[in-house]
C-alpha cells in the first residue's frame, strides 16, 4: 500500500500537524528532502522477509566513536551501494557544527562535506540489508522521520535498528555490555535492562525509533556501554558489540574479526597504560568492584536493577565521574608526553 504521506503526521501525534507547510496550508512532501541514486532494491517477494535497516548518525552521544566505527567497518567490508541521498542543506545548521576545512599556506585544500546517505548494503552470506548513516539532522525532524518511514515501508523493511555509544561507569576490564530498547518486548527478550526511568535530551536516532513504533513497525536500538574516561577516544570493542548484538537478533552474517583484534590492541595499549600508574590502577580496580557488585546484587535478586545505583557517592565508592576524571587526567597527560617539542 502506498504511503499516505498527508495523513502520515496527523496519526503519529496527538500534537496535530508535525510536518511543515507551505503558505497554501499543504504539506511539504517528505520526498522532496531526498534524490534517489539509481534503481532501487527489489520489492521482497511475498512470504519472504524484508531487509533489516541499520542506522548509525552522528550529531548526537556516541561515546568511543562506536556507531561511527561501526558504520565504517560495513562500508570497508562488504559490497555497497548508494540508493538515496538527503538534501544536507536543507536539513543541517552548519553554525551549530561546522565542516572542517583545511588550510595550506596560501590556500584552501579540502572541505569535509556533510552527507546523509541510505546504502543497500550485501552482507557475508549474500543478503542485502540498508545502512542510514550521516549526519543526524538539525531541523525539520518529523518530516525527516516521515521520509524514513516511507523509504522502511516502501522497501519493506522488517526491522529498523540503530546504533551508538554511551558513556558508562564501567571499566574496560570487563566485557563491553549494551542497553536494548525496542518498540516491542519481544524483540529484546532475555535482556535485562541495566539503567532505570531516565529523562535525556532527545535525539533523531530516538524519536525515529518512537515513530515508527506508534505506526506500529517493528525499531530497536543498542547502546554500547563505553567506559566514560574513554568516551571520546575510539574504542573498537564497542564497535564490535554493537555489530554483534545486530547479527545475533537478525539473520545477517557480521564478521567482526577486524575489530575484535583493533580492540585486542587498545586493551593491551590501554594495560600498558595503567600498569604505569598506581593511582590509576586504583581507580580501574574501584570500578571493576562496582561493576561486580552490581553483577552480584541483580544476580541475587534475580532481577534487573540500574547500574551503580547505590553503590557510590558519600560513604561508598568514589562516584564514577570522580573515578574517570583521574584516569582522564592520567591519559591527558601521557598524551601530552608523546607530543614533540615546540619548535
């Protein structure tokens, strides 16, 4: 059935028209915000399923660069190909987050463009699957959200899942664990959840995630814990959790080998590291007993809890942000060690 592309806001939200106008009182088309590159993936037959749709923007929290990651090692491992280009300009605010530019002596050499890019991506064993990576839009959300919509039901997508990081209380000794969320329970059965009732900043990647489950299509999404004293550096075990969490609630094959021995290499330097500061050695191992606490006090009760919930503060451990800054302050410094000199 074709998209309904007027009514499509008014059933999202009680809120009443989310999709601009023009002076007419019409709808600006959710198409018009992209070009398609080539012919698109064929219809599923019937009976058979859809692709899976993966999605990984930037813009918003992604700690150890872990959606980026991810979305790169797809793109470098299998074969791609692009079927729709978003119109970058008239969905981003550059002010708000500049390209970066490079100058050379006398002149400009290179910009960094924006995109925001829907690829048809052929997996290890053969089958094709959507990856939406790019940019995360700045305004304009609900009409951005009801052209992914319409590109999920057109190329009958059975399952959209997004991607990326988030800082964590949590050491990287231990193995790298994910929030799921989804839009039905049965999608992230035999998960226990690891935070509680949080109230966050919103997000494209959220609210598509939202949207699609009031028009009852089936979104999830896993948000790779990543040890905050790492959050802004890369950190490839991420990565590979992420992409393995997505081949184990799909069909698809991920070989994620590649970034299972990057994060082999960042463990070693990351030991190195530590090993060469008592100090920091203490804060890692503060860490790990608030992370086995909380293991032993959710494997006790036999039933899920937030993490460090009660386990820091006043009379307790150090809270995790007093934990990380030292350890933040520590790598800062080694950093600075390997700088070469002035002049």
């Amino acid at each position: 059935m074709p998209y309904n592309w007027e009514q499509a806001p008014r059933s999202m939200s009680s809120r009443g028209l989310l999709l601009p106008r023009c002076e007419d009182g019409s709808v600006l088309d959710p198409r018009d915000l992209y070009t398609r590159d080539g012919t698109g993936p064929p219809a599923p037959e019937a009976g058979t399923p859809g692709p899976v749709l993966i999605h990984a923007l930037t813009g918003f929290v992604d700690a150890g660069h872990a959606g980026r990651l991810a979305r790169d090692h797809l793109l470098e491992t299998f074969e791609h190909r692009t079927l729709v280009t978003f119109d970058v300009d008239t969905l981003l605010d550059y002010r708000s987050r500049r390209p970066v530019m490079v100058f050379e002596a006398d002149h400009w050499v290179s910009y960094d463009d924006p995109s925001l890019v829907l690829h048809e991506i052929v997996d290890g064993a053969g089958q094709r699957f959507l990856l939406l990576e790019g940019a995360e839009p700045d305004v304009q959300w609900e009409r951005f959200i009801a052209a992914v919509r319409g590109l999920v039901e057109e190329m009958g997508a059975r399952l959209t899942i997004g991607l990326h990081g988030i800082p964590m209380g949590v050491p990287h000794t231990r193995p790298t664990n994910v929030t799921a969320h989804a839009t039905r329970p049965e999608l992230i059965a035999g998960r226990e959840p690891w935070i509680g009732t949080v109230q966050v900043p919103g997000s494209v990647v959220n609210l598509l995630e939202y949207r699609l489950g009031q028009s009852g299509r089936d979104a999830m999404g896993f948000a790779v814990h990543v040890p905050h004293y790492l959050a802004q550096a890369e950190y490839p075990a991420a990565a590979a959790a992420l992409l393995d969490n997505v081949a184990a609630a799909t069909d698809l094959v991920l070989p994620t080998t590649a970034l299972h021995s990057a994060a082999e290499r960042t463990r070693t330097e990351l030991d190195e590291q530590v090993a060469e500061s008592q100090e920091v050695a203490g804060v890692v191992a503060a860490l790990e007993q608030q992370y086995d606490a909380f293991l032993a006090t959710r494997s006790e009760s036999g039933s899920g809890g937030e993490l460090l919930a009660g386990l820091s503060g006043p009379g307790g451990f150090p809270t995790a942000d007093e934990l990380g800054a030292e350890f933040e302050r520590f790598l800062a410094d080694q950093a600075k060690g390997n700088d070469p000199p002035d002049g």
